[in-house]
C-alpha cells in the first residue's frame, strides 16, 4: 500500500520530542511494508535525511518572510489555547502550499506508475481541509487522524468548526487516539460508523524499568537514595496542568520534606511556573530540566518513584505519550481522570486516578505511593505488562493498517 500523510509537525531531528509519535507511527507502516510518504512543512532547525526509518520525508517552504516560520512544531500556538497572530498572518501561505504539496505528490505518483493509495490528514485542523481536496479529485480516500489541538480549536471557533467538519465529513474514515476525542469529533459531524480509536504505543526496549538509571539520575542531581523522587514531564502548556502539580506540593513535603519534584519540557509557561515555585516558597524542592532528547528522557522517567499526570481540559489532550513512556517505564502513576487516561489506566490496578484540578487530591495520591512502596511496585509492574500486551508502536501499525485496508478494499 502507498500511503500519503500530510502532517504539520515531526520531530525535528532523531530524538527530538516534538510530536514523537508522527515519526513512530509512519515509521511504523513502513516496517510492514507499506511505502509511506510523509509531507511536512519547513522549519529552520529541521536536520532530517530524505529518508529515515523506511520514510520519505517531504519538506515544503510556505513563508514569504522568515518571520511567518511558525506553522506547526508547537509553535503556532500559545500554551495550546490561543492561535498567535503570526499564524493567522501565516494561514493562507501554509494552507495554500500544504495542498499543493499535497497535490503535486499525488500527480507525481501516477505519473510515474506508482499512484498512492490513500491520504492521511493528521491534525484535522489544519491539514484536514488542504488533505481532502487533491485526495477527491484524485478519486482516493481520506483518512483524518485527531490528536487533541484540533478538536479543541474546532469546538472554539465556529468558522474552525465548519472547516472541520466539512473534512471529517469527507473522510472515508477517522481514527482518534482516544475515545474523548472520538465522542468529540462525532459532535463536529464525524459520522460513528467510520470511526475508530486507535490508541498510541511505546518501545518498551527504549522505556523500560531500569534499575541503574534510578542512582544516575539521583547522582546527578545530588539526591540521596532513600529520598522520594517525584517526575512529570510534557510540554509547558496550560493542558498539562503542571500549575496544580505545584499546588499540591507543599502539602507533599509537609509529610515528606525531603522529598524532590521534577519537570521534564517547554513551553510557554516556564516562567509563570517558575514564578509559582517562588511564590510558594519551593524554590529547592522543584527542578525544572527543560526539554530533554529522548534517550535521557527514558531515563529520568526510569529514576522515579512516582509520575505524575495532572492534565486538565484547558485545551484538549489526546492520549499523552508521557503516560505511556511512564506506563512502559513500570512506574507508578497518578494521572487526572480526563482525556485519554481512563482508555489505559484502571484506578487501583496500574496507576491511581484523581479529578482534574484537585491538588489536595493530588497530593493525597502522591502520598499513598510514596508511604506504600510495595503497592507503587505492583501498579507499576501491571502498568509494564499493559503497555507489552496492547499498547506497543507495532500494535499501533498494525490497527493503523486494518483502518486503511478497509477504506482502500471499500
């Protein structure tokens, strides 16, 4: 099968964290066989081959001036809840230049005798609308994959909401990582029965538990071994609800002084966070690591005790990739019960659930793993053995492929 996906972020090089699970999941068609294609728009700090993991990769420019480089890559918006007025000025250029990269593909393809089969639209907003029109005039199907910015946009603004919705019509089938989006999409017009939840994965080789990674990383940042090391990680964004992680905090260390917090990412709101840890006095009880590549990032994740998840609906979030990562790492997990979370983690079996919001709560939890080892041990060893029976990037291609086979044989 050949496959067209048009998508507005990636990686920026190998091991960077900017929508990871673009490349895992194209990279993950390849490896069974299928000649993947993969459209993205141009980034100044981009440094990918032509080819990386059995992908063509396809960069193409859209801005007139240097300073409307801000489409896609977790740029385009601020703090995942609000378009920058540069994108608004960048839209028409990025639009425009998306469909016809789109188009110039496929008209190549059948040309040369090797036409695509379908076209995979991820991000119904923004890649939606440019995606479905050379996919109709070429008589292909559309697939349109949701992953949580554009659902909320769409619900926000109504001329959004009709661009959406005219796209999620016109595809042949429609897949979300989890099913909050899904139920989301079918209010914008998604119709139920061409659509499915195909949930993300993780390499459990390259997140796993690992013993020596715990005294590294409690060597590198001068903890003691017996002192409980608390771990989040996400992109600093008001969805990941980081904001409430601090606000539980000092009733942590009121029960556990010694105790450390430490934030993995960037964002838009390091400094505020940093001006809440101030203001709340926990100046030398939070670490903030910025973004690490991936490899190190495994294994920070490997070093916790516990990771935390408080994720809030201040924009939408799909199915965070770090609940996996931490899941597959065997940690023990507290995660908000929004979004994705209730899709993988089942309250008291491989990870504990609060609401949204709720620091107290929070802390509650955090608590009852830091005073109960063995139970964070068995939560996290259930959360390992969820991640290598269904929720590994294979099992993802492989529910990937069934949707496409289905739209191509129809």
């Amino acid at each position: 099968m050949r496959i067209l996906m048009l998508a507005s972020s990636f990686p920026k090089w190998p091991g960077e964290t900017t929508a990871p699970f673009i490349e895992e999941i194209a990279a993950g068609l390849a490896a069974r066989g299928h000649a993947v294609t993969l459209l993205m728009p141009f980034h100044p700090d981009l440094r990918r081959l032509p080819e990386e993991r059995g992908v063509r990769l396809r960069i193409f420019r859209y801005a007139p001036h240097p300073a409307l480089n801000v489409w896609g890559y977790a740029q385009s918006l601020i703090s995942d809840t609000q378009i920058k007025r540069r994108t608004l000025l960048a839209l028409p250029f990025a639009l425009g230049a998306s469909l016809g990269a789109v188009a110039r593909e496929l008209v190549a393809g059948a040309a040369s005798g090797q036409p695509y089969d379908l076209v995979q639209a991820h991000w119904v907003l923004p890649n939606g609308p440019p995606a479905a029109l050379p996919a109709a005039l070429m008589g292909l199907p559309l697939v349109v994959s949701l992953h949580g910015s554009d659902v909320y946009l769409a619900e926000r603004h109504w001329t959004l909401a009709l661009a959406a919705a005219s796209a999620l019509r016109s595809a042949a089938a429609l897949t979300a990582c989890s099913n909050d989006l899904r139920v989301r999409a079918l209010a914008l017009g998604a119709r139920p029965a061409t659509s499915s939840v195909v949930p993300y994965g993780v390499d459990p080789q390259h997140f796993r538990p690992d013993p020596a990674a715990r005294a590294a990383v409690r060597a590198e940042l001068g903890l003691a071994d017996g002192v409980p090391l608390v771990m989040g990680m996400g992109r600093l964004v008001a969805k990941k609800g980081f904001g409430v992680l601090l606000e539980a905090w000092p009733a942590v260390l009121r029960a556990h002084p010694e105790a450390r917090l430490v934030i993995i990412g960037y964002g838009d709101l390091r400094e505020a966070l940093e001006r809440q840890v101030s203001a709340l006095g926990l100046t030398h009880r939070v670490h903030f690591a910025g973004q690490l590549e991936r490899q190190r990032a495994s294994t920070y994740v490997a070093a916790a005790d516990v990771f935390a998840l408080p994720i809030v609906r201040d924009g939408v979030d799909g199915l965070p990739n770090v609940l996996l990562e931490a899941m597959g790492a065997g940690r023990a997990i507290v995660a908000s019960r929004v979004a994705g979370v209730p899709d993988v983690i089942d309250d008291g079996v491989n990870g504990l659930m609060v609401p949204e919001r709720d620091a107290p709560a929070l802390a509650q939890a955090l608590l009852r793993l830091m005073d109960d080892p063995a139970l964070a041990h068995r939560l996290g060893a259930t959360a390992r053995a969820r991640i290598e029976q269904s929720l590994t990037w294979e099992r993802t291609a492989e529910r990937f492929e069934a949707v496409f086979q289905a739209v191509v044989g129809a």
